[in-house]
C-alpha cells in the first residue's frame, strides 16, 4: 500500500467509529473527489478547529463570543435547559419545541474518569441563577449512572435557589420498545412519570 493512503488511512481511522476498512474506504473516496473540494474541506477543518470557541454565556460551540441562541432576543430568558454536552443541545433544537436558553455542562461527573463537577461548568451555571432573572432549569443529562450522579450533585447545588423551578425531561419507554426487553430502572421512571390520558 502507498505510505500516503497509509498515512491518511491512520489519520482518518482516529475518528470514533471509524474502523481500519471504513478509513480506507473514505482515503479511496477523497482520492476521486475534486482536488478544489478536498482543499475547501481540509480548510473548513483547520478553521473550526483553530477558530471555534466556547460561547461565554452557555458554553455551546460559536464563532463569536456570544453563541446565535444566546445573541437571539426572541429566546425565553427565564428558562435554562442544562444538557452534557453540545450534541444534546443539537438533538433538543431540531425538535423546534423548546425555545429557552442552554447551558452545556461539558460532560458528566465520572470519578473512573477523573471528572469531578470541578472540571464541568457548574460555577457558570450558579453565576447566571444569581441573577435572579431565571425561573426554571431543565435537566436534560442522560439517564446513566454518571449522568444520575450529576443530577443529584446540580440538585443539591440548586437547592441554594429556592425561587427557581427545577425539573426534568421525561424519562421512560420509548416508542415501539416492548415492555418485556425494558430494563428495571426504565420501567420505574415511566410509572413516576407517568401522565393522565
């Protein structure tokens, strides 16, 4: 094999869930694709790699240092919607259903890990409660057992904001999923949460 499909073959292969075949077989695509469209995309990868930031009100991903939600002046500003991380944040806005703000923890507290609520932005959270402008926090962190560990620590530190309403995302069975293959914690979250018909 040519050291330079080698070469680019490891590099792509570095992806998450990009196996040693689907590396090669994205290495072949690239060879055939137009040299003008191959340098515009390496370009928009070294750009959004050195140029993107964090937005400094709710740490989503932006050009600038106020992400295009939190610049938006038709967002509700008196609710908070606390997701992990930017990928969350993503998945929530495409629904078109929740028009409050974010904020974007940057993970999840996980001692294997070394992550401590230290290393999330918790702080910058509390900072923006302070204001006294917020009125609900919705939880939106996964239902793992790190991501239950981070809500009960978020739960303790909003106790310190009793006027804020705190609460979260439904949790439960999903669509189409057959009662008998749901898992035990699952099946308790649908009956606390469940809803009159």
């Amino acid at each position: 094999m040519s050291k330079l499909l080698d070469n680019v073959t490891n590099e792509l292969q570095r992806l998450p869930g990009i196996g040693r075949r689907t590396a090669l077989r994205l290495a072949m695509h690239i060879l055939k694709m137009d040299t003008a469209t191959v340098d515009s995309m390496t370009e928009s990868i070294s750009r959004f790699r050195h140029d993107i930031r964090s937005c400094r009100s709710c740490n989503n991903l932006s050009d600038e240092d106020l992400c295009p939600i939190c610049s938006d002046p038709r967002r509700d500003r008196s609710t908070i919607c606390v997701v992990e991380q930017v990928a969350d944040l993503m998945s929530i806005e495409n629904t078109a259903q929740y028009r409050g703000m974010y904020h974007v923890l940057g993970g999840v507290i996980s001692p294997m890990q070394g992550i401590g609520p230290s290393d999330l932005k918790i702080d910058l959270l509390c900072d923006k409660l302070l204001t006294g402008e917020i009125k609900e926090v919705i939880m939106a962190i996964s239902t793992s057992v790190e991501g239950e560990t981070t809500l009960f620590y978020l739960l303790n530190r909003l106790k310190a904001f009793p006027d804020v309403k705190v609460s979260t995302i439904a949790r439960g069975i999903g669509f189409g999923d057959e009662l008998e293959y749901v898992d035990e914690l699952t099946i308790t979250h649908a009956l606390i949460n469940r809803r009159e018909l």
